[in-house]
C-alpha cells in the first residue's frame, strides 16, 4: 500500500509483528459499512461517479459475503483488515477500488470501527447482564420467604431474607447496565473525516455519514478522534467493575455450596467431579468467574498503561487496544451467560437456611431496640445486651434460653413481653423503612424488577 517510497521489501518478522488481522478481522462488518458509508459521501463529492459507487458497493457486499461464510482468507503481509478488505477490493474491481481511500486513513478508519463494533457489543451485553438479572429475580421468587442469616466481616450479623441478599446483586448489576449505556452513550460520535490527523482537502459531508451510520453528532477535533481510546477504557472499566460484583457473586456461592453453609445446591450440571475424590462437587463456574475477574482488571490497566504518556496524535501503540477489548468481552459475555443458566438451574437447601437463621444471636439488636423501646438509650441497651450474650455463654445456654428472672437481674426493664423478640417472622416484618428487608418491601421490590426485566424482554424481542 505504500510501496512507492520503499526500495526494500519489509522484512518478514516485522509483518508478524506488526500484523494484527489475525485478530481484528472481527471488525470486517464494521468495516465495510463505513466504506459504504464513505464511499455515498465520495460519490456526493464528485469523487467517484455513480457506476463507481455501484461497483464499488457490489465488491464490498461478496467480500462481506465470503468472511460471512468464512470462505475469505486474511492475508496477514496485508497487515490488518482494512488493507484486507480494501485491497481485495480492488483486485475484484480494479481502479476504482484504489479510490475508496480518499480523504480516509486507517487512522479515522480503526477509530470508526472500534466504536460501530463496541456499540453493537454493549447492546447485546446489556442483555445478558439483563437476562442474569432475572435468573437472580427468579431464585429469588422461587423461595421468597427463605430467611438466612446475613453476615458482616462473615460473621453472623442478623437475619436477612434470601431474596433481599439476591436482589442486592440485582441493584449492582443495574447499575454495570447503567454504566455500560453511559459508556456507550459518550462514544456516539462518527470520527470518519478526522483523516490520519488534519482532516483533508477534500471535504465529506461527515454529518450525512452520522446520520448514515446512525452516530448522534460527529467529533469536533480531528486530533482528538484519531487518537484517544477514552471510549474503550471505559468499557474496560465498566467491564472491570461488573467483574467485580460477579465475583463477590461467586463467592457467596461458593460458601453457600459449601456443607458448612450448606444454604445452596447447584445442578449436576453446572458442577464438576474431583479425579480422585469420589464424593465431590465442585462449584468450578463460580471459582472461575471469580479468577477471570483478573483478567477484565488486567485488560483494563494494560489498556490504561498503553495509553499513558502517548504523544499526539496516531501512534503504533494504539494498535493495542483491541485484544484487551475483544478479551474483556469475551470473558465478560460467556461468565454472565454460564451464570445465567447456573442460576436458572440452583436450588435452595431450605432446611439448612432454617437451621442456620434460628441462632437467636442474630436478634440481640433486636433485643437492645426493645431496650430502646422501653426508654433505655441505645448505647446503654447495646452493653445490657452485651452482658446477658456473656452471660448465655457462659451458662452455655442459647440467649433466647435466658429465663425472664435471668434478663431482670441483668437490667430490670425486661418483661414478659420480650419473649416475642425471638419471633423471626415478627422480627422481619418490623425492618420496615424502604430498602430494608421486610417481606412487604421485598414483595414490592421484587414485582418491580419483574416489571422492569419483562419489559426489557420485550423490548429487545421488537
Ligand atoms: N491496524 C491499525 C490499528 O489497529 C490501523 C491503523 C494503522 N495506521 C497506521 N498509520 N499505521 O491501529
């Protein structure tokens, strides 16, 4: 492609090292609409003629065809998939295919299909990470009224409802799908017309692409548009923080699974057998998820790094950015979808959640708001309560066992009426205030994500 000024072929280790088709062929359709799309703003221009348009258009639509088919093969010395496409072009149609370059360099022509590409991406992972919501929302119907203890510094704390703690990651991930929209929103702007740098003499019609391709504005700085990657590091990021949630996910899971929690079966299905211990079942999907979190932190920071202290504006370097992208969602899309159905597939060991949420421990808060409730300042109530725990211990009995006699000599406030503290369902439904897990709250909580899901459904079903 550039041929004219060298007298030397390159060298073959520099094509594969400089090469990067083996990977960013993916980008093909993107690609190609943006010539076509260049091409209707050349034609406008008085560059090409209709009949060129035309011819120039058919070419583009075979190749598609062909990589659509995998019958295309990429040529690696044609270094990436714009060369590809463009000079396979032009060794089916000839000259006019030599004049879809004009007024475009592959340095608006990447940055373009980077971001056709990502867009399209983020869509269709919204849906997963929507489709993983439900599978949360259904666990959560299907066992509504499971309460667990809930734990802070993994400690028991007080009891919680199964459905609140898997809703929580409902919250989370509404929020990834809030960030990802974000994300998506701020890199719609077409940077076809940016050039390698400075633009061109010969002036497109660069609003008539956006409209085209479906961008809401075009970039304002032809610098800026070659050469910022803020776009892509902010899916990684968004990635990265999804991530995140997944595997704080994985490893309640993977405690639930455990026989010391014991609070959650998976599926045959979804767990894998040890080669020399006959009895296991190991929660592998969760495990992994949590170990490829890693992975989406890595990509992120190598992309971050990548970008740190490049000059203006185009640099070799920004070749860089699309194996952690493509990684990242890979990695992120296949977690979700082997979760999703992970999810659909779990059961809840309802007699294990029983068991372990009657330790009467988990109420002592409830036993000091009692306290409260009789007159008695919080902190003051905080360290009764904290004698008569002392106090069950050492007798070794448990603290709903403490007789009322046993409460009065430790603060003469108790009376009959303290024994329904213990009452778990009672207990529950007192935890009122919007957000807390009270099973009202829940109800509606969960008919709202049930709501907001369907109609999401729906929406990506027209
Ligand atoms: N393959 C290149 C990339 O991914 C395309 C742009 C190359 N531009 C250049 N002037 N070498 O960034």
């Amino acid at each position: 492609m550039w041929k004219g000024r060298f007298l030397q072929q390159p060298s073959q280790l520099l094509q594969e090292y400089t090469e990067s088709v083996s990977y960013d062929w993916r980008l093909y359709k993107q690609d190609i609409e943006g010539s076509l799309a260049h091409a209707e703003a050349l034609t406008v221009a008085g560059i090409l003629t209709s009949e060129e348009l035309s011819l120039i258009k058919k070419g583009l639509f075979e190749i598609r065809e062909e990589i659509d088919r995998g019958t295309f093969s990429f040529q690696k010395h044609l270094e990436d998939v714009h060369m590809n496409i463009e000079a396979e072009l032009t060794r089916r149609i000839g000259p006019t295919g030599a004049k879809l370059h004009t007024a475009r360099s592959r340095n608006d022509q990447v940055a373009l299909d980077l971001r056709l590409y990502l867009r399209e991406a983020i869509v269709k992972f919204s849906r997963l990470v929507a489709g993983l919501q439900r599978s949360l929302v259904g666990l959560a119907f299907r066992y509504p009224e499971v309460c667990i203890p809930g734990y802070t510094h993994l400690q028991r704390a007080q009891p919680i409802l199964l459905a609140h703690h898997l809703l929580a990651y409902v919250e989370m991930f509404a929020r990834d799908i809030g960030r990802l929209k974000d994300c998506a929103a701020r890199m719609d702007e077409l940077p076809l017309g940016s050039g390698a740098i400075a633009g061109s003499t010969i002036v497109l019609d660069r609003e008539q692409m956006a409209r085209q391709l479906g961008f809401s504005r075009v970039t304002q700085n032809s610098m800026d548009a070659v050469s910022d990657r803020d776009f892509a590091c902010e899916l990684l990021a968004a990635l990265a923080i999804l991530g995140m949630h997944l595997s704080r996910l994985s490893e309640d899971i993977i405690l639930w699974v455990s026989e010391e929690f014991g609070f959650l079966e998976l599926s045959d299905r979804h767990t894998t057998g040890s080669s020399l211990m006959p009895q296991k079942k190991n929660p592998d999907i969760a495990e992994l998820t949590r170990g490829k979190t890693g992975r989406l932190y890595g990509n992120l920071f190598s992309l971050l790094t990548t970008l740190k202290g490049l000059p203006m504006t185009y640099n070799r370097d920004l070749q860089e950015d699309k194996e952690a992208v493509f990684d990242s969602l890979d990695t992120a899309e296949l977690a979700v979808s082997v979760f999703t159905e992970m999810l659909e597939a779990a059961s809840v060991r309802e007699d294990r959640a029983a068991e372990a949420v009657s330790d009467p421990l988990l109420l002592a808060t409830d036993l000091a708001d009692y306290l409260v409730l009789k007159g008695m300042p919080f902190r003051q109530a905080h360290e009764v309560v904290g004698r008569i725990v002392a106090e069950a211990e050492r007798l070794r009995i448990l603290l709903n066992q403490m007789s009322l006699e046993q409460l009065r000599s430790i603060s003469p406030i108790f009376e009959a009426d303290v024994s329904s503290v213990f009452d778990l369902r009672k207990a529950m439904e007192s935890r009122r205030a919007p957000g807390a897990p009270a099973p009202s709250n829940l109800e509606q909580r969960l008919k709202y994500w049930e709501e907001i899901l369907e109609k999401d459904a729906q929406a990506h079903l027209h």
